[in-house]
C-alpha cells in the first residue's frame, strides 16, 4: 500500500472533529503555499507582462465598473 493509499485510509477513519481541523490545516498549508509560489512568481517578473497589459487596458478605458 502506497503512502498515498495509507493516507487516504487514515483520513477516512478520523472523528469529524479530527478531519475538520485536518481540513483547516490543508486549506490554510495551500492558501500559504500558493502565496509564496505568487510571491516567488512576481519577484521573477513573471507577472510583469499582464500588469502592463492590464494598466494598458486601464489607460486606454476599456474597464467597467462591477
């Protein structure tokens, strides 16, 4: 049985109040996770070009209010 396999099988035998504080966990880890890749992602410029696009846009009106 894989780590995987054993994970899941252990998740699936936990009280509620034990997989809802084990879901608690998870989100807050990726929420954490996704805000450094982001972090990381600017820092490299990779999300230079579509900042440029979007004060482009900006500029020349093509935003709405929502």
């Amino acid at each position: 049985m894989s780590n995987l396999e054993q994970t899941k099988a252990a998740i699936l035998s936990l009280p509620s109040n034990e997989f809802e504080q084990l879901k608690k966990w998870l989100f807050d880890l990726d929420y954490e996770r996704w805000d450094e890749q982001l972090e990381q992602d600017i820092a490299e410029g990779k999300l230079e070009a579509l900042a440029q696009e979007a004060i482009a846009e900006f500029e020349a009106g093509h935003c709405r209010e929502i």
